[in-house]
C-alpha cells in the first residue's frame, strides 16, 4: 500500500466456464454408439406408444403447476 490507498486486485475469470461446455462437441466412438442405439431400440421395442413431444408438453405442465 501506497499513501494509505489499497493496491487494486485484477479479477480473475474462473475457468468453470471452460469446463460447463466440455461435452458440447462429443461423438461418442463406435462401442459407445452401438450401445446407445442398442439402448434406444430395446427402449422403443418396450414402449411402442412413446412420443418425447407428449413427455416434454407433460413436463411443461407439471412445471407450471408446482409439480
């Protein structure tokens, strides 16, 4: 310190920025896909009356009500 004035500090970004969109560009390699789709197709085997836009409205609506 200077004549009783504070030394001014730099403000340092965080780095968590960098880290929050680490998976944006992933592509999962072959073994993780074939696993993926495997997933998908034994998901929509069981559930043939799946639609995501129904579950997503529903989500909406239990949002909006406090649910």
């Amino acid at each position: 310190m200077k004549g009783g004035q504070m030394s001014k500090r730099k403000k340092i970004k965080p780095e968590i920025d960098k880290k929050k969109y680490i998976y944006e560009d992933f592509e999962p390699c072959g073994r993780d896909l074939a696993e993926m789709l495997q997933d998908e197709k034994a998901f929509m085997e069981e559930n043939p009356d799946y639609d995501p836009g129904d579950q997503w409205t529903q989500m909406q609506i239990d949002i909006a009500r406090g649910k």
